[in-house]
C-alpha cells in the first residue's frame, strides 16, 4: 500500500527534481518556448512544499487537489493549468484515502493523463506532455495487468515515459508556443514532456524502496 | 449590464486596459483586471481570474478577455470553478485584448447583450489605426 507519507515523499522527490534540472528545462524551453519552464515548475513546488506541512493531516485526495489549486495560481505558463489539472484530476481519482492500492495508482495516473488531455486538447505526436504521460501510463497498466508489483511496473513506466520523452524530439510541435516555431521546434526535446517524465521518475524513485516494506 | 475581466500576463497590462476602459465607458461598468503572479512576477493565475470574476460577475453576462493563447487554459479553468448557473453567463473572446476591452465597454455601457459586447469586440480585430 502507498501510504500518504509515501504520497508526500513522491512530491518533495519531484520538486527535488524539478530544481535540480531547472536550469536544462529552462535550456530546452528557451530553444523552442519563452524559456522559462523551470523556473516557473520550480515557483510551482516551491509553493506546494511551502504548503505541504498544513496538509499532513488531510487525506490522500485533498492532498493531491491543493497541490494542483497551488499550481493554477503559481506557476505562471501553461504548465499551470495543465499540471494543476494533472493533480487536481488525480486528487478526484483518489477521493478521501489515506493508503492506495497499486490499483488505485494505475487509476491516479489515469485521471491525470485524461485531465492534461482535456484541458490542453493535446493527441500523442504533438509534441507536449501527453507524449510521455501516454506511454508511461500505458507501461504501468499493462505490468500490472501482468501480475507484475507496484515497484517493477514504476519502473517500467519510467523507461516508456524516457523514451516517449526523447520521441519528442523529432516531433514538430502542434501545441503552445513551440507551434508558433513550426519546424524550427523539430530537433529539441518538448520541456513539458520532460518534466512529466520527471513524475514518473519521483514516483518511482521515492517508492522504491517498498520492494523491502513487510506488506 | 455586462461586466469585463481582463486578462494578462502582466498585472500592469491588465490595470491599464481596465482604466482605459473604464474612462471610455465613464465608470458606468464593472472591470476587473487579473493580472501577473502573486510576486509581482509575468504570469497567469487562475485564481486571480477566479477573483475576478466573482467580483463582477452579474447574471446579464461577464466577457473575458486574455492578451495571449495560453491564458485561455488557465481563465476555463477559473470559469468551471464559478457556480454552474453562473457559467452559462460567461463568455471568453477572441479579441485584441486591449481595443477589444475598450468596445466591449462601450458597448456595455449602453446596455447591450452579451453576446452584441462579445462581437463588438472581436470586430476590433479588423479595425485599421493607420487611415
């Protein structure tokens, strides 16, 4: 079971993350957006950890739908609204837990690929976000629905989510203001697709260790 | 009568459509300017609008305007999070955020339907400055 403090370690393991590569996301937003990817993610969870300890005895859900509330009003570019809606979304998937099955995980990353979805009217191949949501989501269920534990499937998702980050690449961008660069935005990796590549790395980073967790 | 919010990246950029739109509509309709970060930084934040919109909201309509694509997301976003009933009377536009406002005022001012301020001002993306 992922238990709230394990929800709260993935969220401190993100925004770890997220400054330790706000300078390359920043880099990567600079060659096909307005350059300021990872200082505004970073402004986001700044914000969320500022906040973080007056949630501790909030459950699960809460948790996650304040991060996003945080998030619309801090981070400033789009990644506002796409990922405030990524954790309100997941917030509503969880409702009033306070422990989650690897189930109620799959179903998390879910609400969150379909809400980023949703608000940003992105389709795989448009060079954003959803090009790593979709296939890491798709790893997770797939090693789950094949017996495989929480842990091993994370860990699955994170090589699908890498590789659909760097598919970006070649990808001409049809979202946000890379589109405006057409095909100059061929030849750099998208910075949102990144740093949700980054999600799944916390996730996976911060619950690896449950492998050893009496169960 | 319809109310406006205005909406930037920049609070400056919104503060000053919103005055200027208040003199051309001689303080007759309610604005609302949500711009910038909570620490004074460029940026959209959907709790702002939020704030925005429920200061002026009035059941004859609120138009929303938004200087650059990306605070579209952001101003749905703050909408969904008014009451139901409320939603139906708010419309986002297209138009140049700055002559856009200006219209829509005018146009509100003289008691004008929502819909008639939303197409006043987004016929403001056709008008010529240079004769």
């Amino acid at each position: 079971m992922i238990t709230k403090d394990d929800v709260i370690r993935w969220l401190q393991r993100y925004a770890r993350l997220l400054e330790e590569h706000k300078e390359y996301l920043t880099e990567l937003d600079a060659a096909i957006g307005d350059a300021d990817h990872g200082i505004n993610m970073n402004r986001g969870f700044e914000a969320v950890m500022a906040q973080l300890p007056s949630w501790q005895n909030k459950d699960i859900g809460t948790l996650l739908k304040k991060a996003g509330m945080v998030l619309v009003s801090t981070v400033g570019g789009a990644g506002g609204p796409l990922y405030g809606t990524l954790f309100m979304r997941m917030g509503m998937a969880v409702g009033n837990k306070d422990a989650l099955t690897p189930e109620d995980v799959v179903k998390m990353f879910q609400a969150a690929l379909q809400g980023v979805k949703q608000r940003g009217k992105a389709e795989p191949g448009d060079k954003t976000m959803v090009d790593t949501l979709t296939p890491g989501v798709a790893a997770l269920e797939k090693a789950l629905a094949a017996g495989e534990d929480l842990v091993t499937a994370l860990e699955k998702a994170v090589t699908a989510a890498e590789e659909g980050m760097k598919a970006t690449i070649p990808l001409m961008a049809r979202r946000g203001r890379a589109s405006y660069l057409r095909e100059r935005s061929i030849g750099h990796q998208d910075p949102g697709a990144t740093s949700s590549y980054l999600l799944f790395k916390a996730a996976y980073e911060a619950w690896r260790e449950l492998d050893d967790r009496p169960s | 009568m319809v109310s406006i919010v205005v909406v930037s990246h920049s609070a400056k950029v919104a503060e000053g459509v919103k005055e200027m739109a208040e003199q051309m509509s001689r303080g007759r309709v309610s604005i609302a300017a949500a711009g910038g970060l909570d620490d004074g930084t460029l940026g959209i934040n959907a709790q702002r609008i939020l704030a925005a919109l429920r200061t002026v909201y009035s059941p004859q309509g609120v138009l929303v305007l938004v200087d650059l694509g990306n605070a579209v997301m952001s101003a749905q976003m703050a909408i969904e999070m008014m009451e139901p009933e409320q939603r139906a009377h708010i419309r986002m536009t297209d138009a140049p955020l700055v002559e856009g406002a200006v219209i829509a005022a005018v146009e509100a001012s003289l008691g004008r339907s929502l819909e008639e301020v939303k197409r006043a001002a987004e016929a403001a993306a056709n008008m010529r400055k240079l004769l």
